[in-house]
C-alpha cells in the first residue's frame, strides 16, 4: 500500500513540477521557499506514494527519470484542474451574493427567507433604506430595491418587477373632524398641501403627509407625531402599521384612492443571478398583509 493509503497530495505534485522545471533542487527550493532538505524530502515522499523514482540526483543538477518524464505532463494537467476547479468555485461564490434594500414600513422577511431556502450557500444581506437613501441603488450600495411605487428612477435605468398592491388609509388624531367618518373620498382631501419624501414623485406618492404649513420633516416618527398633534394629516397604504403604535391615531379608509404597489427594482442589465432568484423568490411569497 503506497503512503498508508492516502490521497495523492497536489502540494506534492507542484513541488515535483517545479524541480523538474529547474532541474535543481537548490533553485527550486529557493522559489518555492522552502529548504532544500526539506524539499529534498518531499520528493522522496511522492516517489514512495507512486512506487517509482521520479528524479536521479546529480552533484550538478538532476534529471528526470523515464518514470518522472511520464509523469510531468500528467502532474502539470493535474494542478491546472485543480486550478480550474478553484476558481470555478471562487466564481460562483462571487455571483451568489446579493445586498436587497427596502423602504420605510415594508417587511421583506418572507422573501428573504425563502431566497436562504433556495440559495442555502448564497451571501444575503439587507439594507433597510430611509426616503433620503433614494441613490442607493444607482450607487450600488445595494443589488435590488423592494419599495413602493412611482419612484423618482429613470425607467430605462431599471428593470421593475410588481410584486402586489394595497389600498390607502386617511390617518388623523383623534378628534379630527374626518376622524369618526366611516370612509373618505379623494374629493375630501382635494386642496391639501403635501410634503412628500425624496422617494416620492407622483400626486398619488406611497407616503402623504398634508396639511397648510407643514415643516419640512426626515423623521418618520416626527412626521406622524405632527399628525397625531393636530397640524397634519397623512394618507399611507395600509399595510403600514406604524400609526398602530399610536393612540392618539384613527385610521379612515379611502374610497376612489389608486392603490400603492409594491415593486421590485434592480438596474437594468444587472449581470448578478441573484438578482433574478430574488425576484422568483419575492413573487412567491410576498403578498399584501391583511387588513
């Protein structure tokens, strides 16, 4: 039994290969930084595995064998595979890798777990974004966005895939003379001010926070701590649940209101497969929560 039974070793090999390319142990030794000796004993230990001598030592130099002379080609084929193979791997460890943003209220769990399920090797990371974080995905500081549409990106820049849509609530304090109505109407909202967020484009934005007067806010918390005072009112999809949180908040449901969809937003020839498994992923499993 060669070298009690164990696997060829390649480190073994490569050192064959290089002594053989310098026909030297000295010189090989040198550029594989190791000591001659050492090396010298390495050898003897491939030699013993195969059950051939592979080099004759010479006080100039050495030569291959007719054994080693069989053998070089085959090692050399054998470390470029081994090669190939490791970097294969490294390439495909890259590409499984994917950085998914999200936006104010949204919960993305549900397609974030089943992107692991999936892709159980993969490198996942999220990113929960502010309306001021609007660049981050042209900056690439993430892969793919989930967030509520119309967003202030260029359409030929992304590719948008819609995932679902939420009807829209009326959010007041307590006390408001809209706040004992069973249901608005857009009508009813006609003339109001809006100070929309940076991630907000269009008249119907994901996030409204109306009302003559009102200061320019970042704070979400802040915002909805305007509302609950009095000064303000807000129209959101109804899957936020943030204004749950407060007591001093009635929600008033609104009739003739477009719904707020939720997309999936990647830049538009974005090579990354991760890309495209999220997006499976999220289709699957991500729905509007009941209301």
């Amino acid at each position: 039994m060669n070298d009690l039974g164990r696997d060829l070793d390649l480190r073994l090999v490569r050192y064959f290969t290089v002594v053989a390319a310098h026909q030297h142990f000295g010189r090989a030794a040198a550029e594989l930084h190791v000591a001659q000796p050492a090396l010298s004993r390495q050898i003897q230990r491939l030699e013993k595995y195969l059950g051939v001598r592979l080099l004759d030592r010479a006080p100039r130099g050495t030569r291959l064998t007719p054994a080693g002379r069989m053998f070089l080609p085959r090692a050399q084929a054998l470390l470029r595979a081994a090669r190939q193979a490791e970097l294969a791997v490294r390439a495909q460890a890259e590409t499984e890798r994917i950085t998914i943003g999200y936006v104010e209220d949204l919960v993305i769990t549900a397609a974030v777990r089943e992107l692991r399920h999936r892709h159980p090797d993969a490198e996942i990371a999220t990113r929960y974004l502010s309306c001021r974080d609007v660049g981050a995905l042209s900056d690439k500081r993430v892969d793919a966005l989930i967030a509520r549409a119309p967003l202030p990106l260029a359409a030929d820049d992304v590719f948008t895939t819609p995932l679902y849509e939420e009807p829209r609530m009326l959010v007041v304090a307590r006390g408001h003379p809209l706040a004992d109505r069973a249901s608005v109407t857009v009508e009813d909202l006609a003339g109001e001010e809006a100070a929309p967020c940076a991630f907000e484009t269009a008249d119907w934005t994901s996030y409204r926070i109306l009302g003559a007067g009102v200061p320019p806010i970042e704070s979400y918390e802040d915002k909805l701590e305007l509302v609950a005072s009095g000064r303000a009112i807000a129209v959101l999809p109804v899957g936020d649940r943030r204004s749950s949180l407060r007591p001093h908040l009635v929600t008033v449901p609104i009739e003739g209101a477009p719904p707020s969809p939720v997309v999936l937003v990647s830049r538009k020839g974005d090579p990354n497969p991760m890309i495209r498994n999220l997006r499976r992923a999220a289709r699957a499993v991500l729905t509007a929560p009941a209301a």
